[in-house]
C-alpha cells in the first residue's frame, strides 16, 4: 500500500473513532491509537527487515505514516480532556 493511502486512511479511520465516539471523545481517541498501533506492528516487523538490507528510507516513511495519525489522536485526546466539564 503507497505510503500517502495509509497515512489517507489512518486519519480517516481517526475520524471514525472520534464520531462513533460521541459520548466520551477522549477515549475514543485513545481506542484509535490501540487499534491503529496494533496495526501496525506487522508493517513495522516488515519495514525493520527491509531497513536491514539497507532501504532505511523504508523505515522513515513507515514511522512517519504511522506515527503522525497516533500523534494527532493523542493531541485530540488532550483537547477533548481540557473540554470535558468536570463532574460532579
């Protein structure tokens, strides 16, 4: 899968997770980030054996593609905590 498809799709996934998520934001995004670091974790096995025949590009963009839809969902995560009224 290219590169910008993933990362296209890792952040429309995000979107799913914060919409079905209506009642509790926050978790929703940290529901994201287990599923999609899970994911991930075979693509990484696989980018780390490509980087060992020196293609270490490979494993940058798959950090990067990976870890910049994790990021945002912790970001969103922290907005949606500073929102949430405190309960009483």
């Amino acid at each position: 899968m290219p590169p910008l498809i993933a990362l296209i799709a890792g952040f429309a996934m995000l979107g799913v997770f914060v919409l079905l998520g209506r009642s509790n934001r926050r978790v929703a995004c940290y529901g994201f980030i287990a599923a999609w670091l899970a994911l991930c974790v075979a693509h990484f096995s696989y980018a780390t054996r490509v980087a060992a025949f020196g293609f270490q590009q490979e494993l940058a963009v798959h950090a990067g593609v990976f870890g910049l839809p994790a990021l945002l969902a912790l970001i969103l995560a922290g907005m949606f905590h500073r929102r949430q009224p405190p309960s009483s």
